[in-house]
C-alpha cells in the first residue's frame, strides 16, 4: 500500500510554498531544496496549479504561490485530487473488474470504509497545521552552501 | 492507493477455501472459479501456508484447507501479512528517504494515523463475516458448464 510519487511531492511543494508565504517561489529552488529534478518539480506545479492549489505568477519577477490558505488546504483534499485512483482491489474499478462473487462479497465494503476512516484522519489536517515547525522548515529548506 | 494483486488474490482463497470448508480445495478449482492463472494461485497459496492461514495436506487425495478458524482471521490480518509495505511517502523507508524536511515534517504522522484508522477498521472484520453471505458466494464459485 502506497501513495504515488506524485503525491508526496505535490505534499512537499505546498509545504516550501506554504513556509515562504512572503514571496514568490521559483520551481528551481523547491528542487534544489528537495533534491528533486526540476521536471518533476514543473509537472507537479503544473498540475496543483489545475487543482487550484497554487496560482502561477509570470514574467521576469514571476514565481508560484498558494492560491489558497494554508488553513483552507486540507492534506485529504491534496491526496483525493493527486492520487490516480483508489483501486484498492480489483472491484474498486467496475470497468476492470472480473471478479466472480462481487454480488455477493463483503470485502468491498470493509475496504471502503477502511479508506474512508484514513480520508477522515487526512481532513482533519491542514497545510496550516503542517506549516507549524516553520522556523525548522525553513531552516531545513535553506540552500546549502 | 492500491492493494497489490497479491492481496485481492490471497483474500479471495481464504474465502473460496472458507465457503468450502467441509472438505479439500484443490489449486485448479481456486484458479477456474475466480478465472486467475494456476501460476498466480499457486504462489499464493505457498505463502497463505507459509503465514499460517493455510494448510496443505499432501497426497492423490490431498488440498488445502484453513489453518485457522474463520473467526480468528482478522481481514487485518491478512493485508498486513500479504502487503510487501505500508510506504505511503518516502519517509516511510528509512533507507530510502532522502526528503529535507523530514526532522521538521508533521505528515508522516498524519498519514500514519490514517493508515492505523484503515488498519483498524479492517481488523474489526474476519473472516467469518466475509462468509455470512456463503450461498450466494457458493453459488457464484460453482464450476461453470
């Protein structure tokens, strides 16, 4: 059980984002940061951008920033909108599935209900709450001499 | 977020296994009902032997059977033991994870306390309530003409 790469990168953009809210950010200093390749870096900003989550600031003196407040971004909203899919089995996709007792089989179900008490626990967490230790995140971000 | 193949596939022997309790299931019966390769069943089945849910009794009249009664396999259980991780960001691998903020990051946490929610919720479920429905899964497991 995992969460795609995607997502935990798109949980660490909006964290740099997030602790320097005074200024625009630049994609290559959240992947020097990260120690991330910038592609992916472009790909994740991009996509969070769709989302609603970050607002790109063009031009010369442009950069990225959170089109939101931290307080207004839950961590279960990031995930629900970065994760591909929640196919935690086979029956969780009704076009793939070829399994013979679904009518009949409770598994689904308990499954479900597993994932909706982890999205719960996820809701119940802002970027804002992430953000609290920002002194030592900022530090940690600090470019490296 | 997925489950691996070879958890749906391991959860589905024990309720063919557990639906026919009255007697030895053999592996082709297993891989024809739920149209999955023998190779597949085959592996899964070893490992359910090797993690105690199985037995395999050997011979011209030999099967497998549960290990266990059906009301002592906790659906938990089974995912903990089958799933080859719970690595829901790279800070869930120590080996791995080379993430900057990880002395300061707060979601490890949050995601962790998420997946106990899941865990949880699937350890209030055993085996035996996956078999409440056991005509209905005994009719849709029955070999096809």
């Amino acid at each position: 059980m995992n969460l795609t790469r995607f997502t935990d990168y798109s949980l660490r953009v909006l964290i740099f984002v997030g602790v320097h809210r005074e200024r625009l950010v630049s994609i290559q200093e959240v992947s020097e940061a990260y120690r991330i390749s910038r592609n992916h870096i472009v790909k994740v900003v991009h996509q969070l951008g769709r989302l609603g989550f970050l607002e790109n600031v063009r031009g010369r003196k442009g950069g990225i920033r959170l089109a939101r407040e931290p307080k207004d971004i839950r961590v279960g909203d990031v995930v629900r909108a970065t994760e591909s899919g929640f196919v935690l089995l086979e029956c969780f996709d009704p076009r793939q599935n070829r399994c013979a007792i679904t009518p009949a089989c409770r598994l689904m179900d308990t499954l479900a209900t597993g994932l909706e008490r982890f999205m719960e626990t996820l809701d119940g967490v802002t970027l804002q709450d992430l953000l609290k230790p920002k002194t030592a995140l900022k530090h940690l971000l600090a470019p490296r001499r």
